[in-house]
C-alpha cells in the first residue's frame, strides 16, 4: 500500500473530550497524528511541539477511536442484501408475494429473486413453502432467506436447480424439510442451504469486489472504520484483495476465514495459508470462523431448569471439534458461533481440549459469538481462560421472549456479568441479519446501556453497563477480540489515526451523532457533507 506515505499532514484535535479507551491515559487533552498514525498524545500545551500543526478545534466535541464492528459479514451476505427483496417487517404471505413480484417488476430476466429478512412462523412471521412461492407464477427461482441466515425456503424451480428432490441426502449438519410423502417442501434449514447459496452468490471477483466496496462505503457514516467478517471464503478473499490491491477498501478488513460456502465449517486450503495475524493495518488474517450451533430451535443446544423443570432442547453440530483442534494445531485462532448454554459447554471442553494441540507460546484467545444463554459458571471458566465475546445488542429486540422463560441456571444475555467477570467484550450488528439495521454503534451502544428492547422497556436491568463503557465494546473490546489491541481500538502512540468525533453529551437518552469520521489520517466522513474516498 502507498497511500500512507501520501497523506503526511500533521494535525492536533484539541477542544474537546477525548475517549482514548486506554486504561493507562484517561486525562488526554490532545490528539497529534501524521499520515495514519498517532504521534502524540497529552495535554494542550503538546501542540507548541508541532509548529506546522494543523489544529482541529473539537469545539466540545468528543473523540474517540474509529468504530470497530466486530461481527458483520459484509462479504457474504451484507454486500448482497441492497440487490435482494427487502423482507423485514413483512409478515404475512400476501405481503411478501407482492414485495416479491414487485421487484420481478423493477428487475426483469430469469436469473434468481433473492429476498431476505424472512420471518418464519416460529420468528413471529409466517411460514412459507415452495408451493407458496410457485404462487407468483415466476419462470425463475426464488429463495427466500431468513433473518438469521439459518433457515431459506426456495420455490420448486431453485429446488430443480439446487439439484434437490426426494432422494437427495440430507447433508452433514443440515436438513431438508420434507412432507409425508418425503418430497422437498422448499425449506432448507442450515447445511442445506449451501447448494443455494452457491448459486445465488456466485458473482466474478471484480463486481463482488464492487459490491463489498459499496457498502463498507456506507459504514463512515456510522463511523465504523474496520470489521471483523465472520465467515470470509477463499473466493470472497479474493474479492478483498481486489480492493486492496487497488487501495480502494474504504474500512479495514479482518478477514475470519472459513468454509466454501457460508455455515459450512470445512475452511480446507485456509488453513495451508498465512496463519492468524498476517496482513497489515487495512487487511488481515483473522481467527477461523466455525460453528457449533446454528440459529434454530433444533440446531441450538440448551438445557435450561425452569420452575424447577429441566428442559433440553436442540443439539450442537458434531464437526466443530475437529476443525478448531486443526486449526489450532496449525497456528491459527478460533471463534465459534454458540448461542445455546449446551453447546457453550462443549464449545469450552473442545478449547480446553485444543491446548494439547498449540504450538509452542501460541495464545489459543478461546473467542465465542453471540452467547445468547450462558451460565455463571461459564462466564468465569471463559475469564479463566483469557476468552472473549462477540456480541449484538440488537438481539434485546427479542428479550421480551426471553424474560419469559425465566432460567434458573444460566442467563439471558448476561452482557454486565461477562465485562465484570473479566471476559474481553466486543460488540457488533451481525449485518444484515437479526432484527433490525443493526450497523450504527450508538443506537447499539443506546440499546445496550439501557438493557432495551428497542421500544424503551428495559428488560434485565441488573445488566446495565455505562453507555461509555458500551462505546468501549466496539473500540477497545473489539480490537482485543480480533487480536488487534495493538494496532487500533484505542488513542494511544503509534496506532492507526482512525478516528470518530461525535457531537453532542454522551447520554443514552439524548444520544450523540457522528459528525466526523477519519481513516487513516484523513476525514472520509461529515455529518451532512459526506467525503469522497
């Protein structure tokens, strides 16, 4: 990359409140950066170091470093979801037909009609099989993806086309949802997806490297400056070293490798690659991405008392362990994607397990996605381990659900008990999946200091944490879950000037807005006056 040594300006934010995340540097009044790093960091009077210094009047303002979304999967389907059906909030069968066959309007051809945000009738929505799709009279295929990327219903043609009819096999890890007759209905649940998945994001490198570029481009105005993307295929890789390559990535990239195809948690030629770690500041290698659940009610693991009645539930998949031992054995970091408490169980024993497997000083970093149900004593077996999470503050939009089912040996997003207990914590959206547009850290920094489901009712208050502190999920947490505390995630010498100013008090009521994002030096982003990059 040259762009570093293009942009050699020297400025000073000073004026303002300064959020530098670091433990060690709380009083800092003024920021120095040159090109893309920080050179300095102190009290006011720093700046009659610097005599050519351009100063930046914060003006109240506060800075802090760049937004560091630690789970989005702006490769797979994220960069996708703006040329498919827009299907959140729609419930009923006629809604979704109708969205459908206006869009088959808008895009005429014979290629496929991809929507997502399904709600199935378990999500509160409806459930839809291929028959129902058949409706719309298309001489196209048709797949309809839920919410949580879990779970597809495809009409009869993407079946044709999938290859899948009534002696197609079940795949490992997955299953085809079949009627009396043991004919396909449509519905595809996890590892069942892939031959779909394949087919409707299959795209040449140059335009899914496009499409990736125009959505990280939308990400300044959150003020986001660098992902983790959980589920990176070897093609998709290439996409992103298209944009590298060009100096064209508008935010930066940990790349999390993984499977062929998304859910599939085979990560083959990866794991004969460079290891964790490699790359630099605007792209690299991240911790293997596998999982050991999925997102449905026979695919996460809980065993839950409630009212003194034990309940299990779901089962966790039998070919994480494998992986994360290989893995670990060839020098690369895991994260595994576990929301039910069983699976978090044995997600634990195979990390314990995996220590008979690292080389030499290697730091396994145990990394967890979502925990949605975990126990107390999970929660300090994790700290004990040097573990981490990654976490969605938008999933309180179903916390109601939660409170319902009142667990006496775990808890429901435990977010307060994770941080205290001395678990690394990152936050994220999952974008595009779960409920709502998750990508703006405040409104997840707003959701999450006040335990809220989105409608202003707070559910487990004993969970609340300071909306600061949230702010430091997705800076400081997110950095160290992605093994890159000493690169970004904190206002500190020598790490990278990627930079947020926001306007307005830090209140969770009253929140504050973006007004500024910087990367790399120079501002990309202002409020109402976005910047070409």
């Amino acid at each position: 990359m040259t762009s570093d040594t293009k942009n050699k300006r020297l400025i000073a934010f000073t004026g303002g409140q300064i959020l530098t995340m670091d433990p060690q540097n709380n009083n800092a009044e003024t920021v120095v950066i040159r090109g893309n790093r920080i050179i300095d960091i102190g009290d006011a009077e720093i700046c009659n170091q610097y005599p050519d210094v351009d100063i930046v009047n914060l003006d109240g303002r506060t800075l802090l470093p760049g937004f560091i979304d630690s789970h989005n999967h702006l490769s797979s389907f994220a960069c996708f979801f703006p040329n498919w059906v827009n299907l959140f909030g729609l419930m009923t069968k006629e809604e979704i037909l109708g969205a459908l066959k206006k869009h088959a309007q808008m895009n005429p051809g014979n290629g496929w009609i991809v929507g997502f945000g399904w709600f199935d009738g378990k999500s509160g929505g409806i459930d839809l099989n291929r028959f129902d799709l058949d409706e719309t009279g298309f001489v196209r295929p048709v797949l309809l993806i839920q919410a949580t990327f879990h779970m597809s219903v495809t009409n009869s043609l993407g079946l044709e086309m999938a290859g899948i009819d009534s002696a197609t096999p079940n795949p490992r890890c997955g299953t085809i949802i079949r009627d009396r007759d043991g004919k396909p209905t449509g519905v595809l649940i996890e590892n069942a997806q892939s031959s779909v998945f394949n087919l409707t994001m299959n795209t040449e490198i140059g335009e899914h490297a496009e499409l990736i570029r125009a959505r990280a481009l939308e990400l300044l105005s959150f003020g986001i400056t660098a992902i983790h993307d959980p589920g990176v295929t070897l093609k998709a890789a290439e996409a992103y070293r298209f944009l590298y390559n060009r100096e064209n990535l508008p935010v930066s990239v940990l790349m999390m490798p993984h499977g062929a195809t998304i859910l599939d948690n085979d990560p083959g030629m990866w794991l004969e690659g460079p290891k964790t770690g490699s790359g630099d500041e605007h792209l690299r290698i991240g911790p293997v991405k596998i999982f050991a659940d999925g997102a449905t009610p026979e695919t996460v693991a809980y065993d839950m008392v409630i009212r003194g009645q034990t309940m299990k539930s779901g089962s966790f998949r039998d070919d994480f362990r494998g992986i994360l031992y290989d893995a670990t054995r060839k020098g690369f970091r895991v994260c595994v994607h576990s929301f039910g408490n069983a699976t978090t169980d044995a997600v634990l024993d195979a990390f314990e397990e995996a220590k008979k497997y690292a080389p030499p000083e290697f730091e396994i970093r145990p990394r967890l996605e979502h925990v949605t149900l975990i126990s107390d004593s999970q929660i300090r077996r994790l700290a004990v381990m040097g573990g981490c999470v990654s976490i969605q503050p938008q999933f309180l939009m179903r916390a109601a659900n939660f409170s319902r089912a009142p667990v006496e040996n775990a808890k429901w997003l435990p977010y307060a008990d994770l941080f205290k207990s001395g678990v690394c914590v990152a936050a994220s959206s999952d974008d595009p999946g779960g409920f709502m547009d998750a990508r703006d850290p405040l409104k997840g920094a707003v959701m999450g200091s006040t335990m809220s489901n989105g409608d202003g009712n707070t559910v487990f208050p004993d969970q609340v944490l300071p909306f600061q502190r949230w702010l430091w999920f997705y800076t400081a947490g997110s950095a160290y879950a992605g093994g890159q505390e000493h690169e970004r995630g904190m206002l500190k010498k020598g790490l990278v000037a990627d930079l947020v100013i926001l306007k307005g008090a830090l209140d969770p009521e009253n929140p504050p807005v973006v007004d500024e994002t910087y990367k790399d030096g120079r501002l990309v982003f202002k409020h109402q006056n976005e910047v070409n990059v």
